[in-house]
C-alpha cells in the first residue's frame, strides 16, 4: 500500500481553530478555571442585574411555569450533553487503537528485521527509524493543520527497503512476507490517523450554536426562577453555571484526538523508534 500524496494546508473551520488554540496554549487546569469562572461570573453579573431591574421575579408567582420549563431544558441539556461527550471520548478511543496499531506493527518490523543480512537488516532499520522521526513531526505539523510531504517520501523508502530484501532461507521468506502484512497495516493506521487528524476538529459552528442556546435556556432558567433569599438563588445560580462550564471545557478538551491534556499521545511511534535501537538500528 503505497502512501497517497497530501495537500500542503489543510482546511479547518473556526471553532476547530480556536478551539485547538485553546487546548493547545492553555493548560488544561487553566483552561476549566477560565471557563466555570467565566461561566459563573457572567450569569450571576446577569443575575444581578436582572433582581435589580424586575423584582417581581422573587416572587412565587410565575414558579410553575419556570419549575416545568426548567425540567425540560435540564433533561435536553444533560441529554444533548452527555450525546456530545461521549461521541468525541469514542474519537479519542479510536485515535487511540489506531496509534496502538501503528505502533505495533513498527516494533514488529524492527524485531522481525533480524533474521535478514547485515546490508538488508541495517537498510530496513534505518528506514523504519527515519519513517517514525517523520510520523512524529507529522504529528505536530498535521496538529498546526499542514500536512508533512516528508512522511509520505519516508514511507515510500520504507516499502523500498523492503523490497530490495534478498530472502534466501525460508526464515528470511517468511518473516519477508510477513513484515510487508505489518508495513501494511503501519501504512493504513497511518493514513487513517492522519485523516482523522484532519477531520475531528471538534463541532461545527451549527454544533456549537445548539450548545450555546441550550446552556442559555438552562441558565436563564436558574436566573429567572423566584426565590426570595438572594444568597439561596446566587448559589443555585453558580452551581448551574459551573455545571455549565465544565460540561463546556469537556467539549473544548475532547475536540480534537491529537492534541490537549485528554488526547492520544504519540508514544506508540516513540516506542518504535526505542525498539529500532534496542535491535541495532543505529
């Protein structure tokens, strides 16, 4: 399987940039405190202001109605939440098995390498190695929305060592046929990292715009809602809006698989590249 070549941008919309930004420049513990306090601090600012400007709303009066509407934007909320999550935590799964996969069969190659003569063996290693220090500056290149052309002509060295091998005993030929199985399933996991890379770039600006409304509805609910004591409403008020921003940032964080403090970690390749000089690579 011969790597496809790739194009030298890559097109990515904006909540995918400025999410990625986030995640990328901010640390994570940071990143959830700017968000719940943002979250909180401008609803209770709202809530404020809305106490002051209609103190008809501390009564009684219109509960019953907030009560029920509150109940349904609740359960659409933790709903379509809880949907958001867990459809970008199984991205991140999935990234997950496919770097695994890649990895794997990189360390197979370089194991499998020593029944081959000494040209063939240090030919095959060198070029696995130089194909994983390419995948890894890919990895951040396809993360900064490039594309790495250098990774497709290493790949292509790499099928080319392969087939120069002189297999002269049946050891050589089998371990021959099956190291090209394993560069195929290393060329397949990549190409299909590097998709996904390119495509999980979090929700769209559609996506966002339900999330925003629904967390919204949720918080005005709490805003609006009659209750006498302010202290009683200011605190419902700030647990909602905590609620709300944390359930924010994880959409933020899980947004993309190869990048932020939740992601899929590149160390299968680096694993690979310590395999190929634990075996005389270099």
């Amino acid at each position: 399987m011969r790597p496809a070549p790739t194009p030298g941008e890559i097109d990515r919309h904006p909540g995918g940039i400025v999410s990625q930004w986030l995640v990328t420049h901010v640390p994570a513990w940071l990143l959830l405190l700017l968000i719940v306090v943002g979250t909180a601090g401008s609803a209770i600012l709202i809530q404020i202001v809305v106490r002051r400007r209609f103190p008809g709303l501390r009564g009684d009066e219109h509960n019953d109605v907030t009560k029920f509407a509150f109940g349904v934007v609740g359960f659409v909320f933790a709903f379509f939440i809880g949907f958001v999550v867990s459809a970008m935590w199984s991205q991140i799964s999935q990234a997950g098995t496919v770097v695994r996969t890649e990895g794997t069969a990189g360390s197979q190659l370089a194991l499998d390498s020593h029944v081959f003569d000494q040209p063939d063996r240090d030919r095959t290693r060198q070029s696995l190695l130089d194909y994983e220090q390419a995948a890894i500056t890919e990895w951040n290149e396809i993360n900064e929305g490039r594309s790495y052309p250098e990774a497709d002509r290493a790949l292509t060295r790499l099928y080319a060592a392969y087939e120069a091998v002189q297999a002269r005993t049946d050891a050589q030929k089998t371990l021959l046929a099956t190291s090209f199985g394993n560069l195929d399933d290393l060329s397949k996991a990549r190409a299909e990292r590097v998709l996904q890379a390119r495509v999980d770039t979090g929700p769209p600006w559609a996506l966002w715009a339900v999330i925003f409304v629904t967390s919204g509805l949720l918080l005005g609910c709490a805003i609006i809602y009659g209750v006498e004591r302010p202290a009683n409403h200011y605190a419902m008020v700030a647990i909602i809006a905590t609620l709300v921003g944390a359930q924010l940032f994880l959409v933020v964080e899980l947004s993309h698989p190869y990048v932020g403090a939740v992601s899929t970690s590149p160390e299968p390749l680096q694993q690979v590249i310590r395999t190929v000089h634990a075996a005389g690579g270099s």
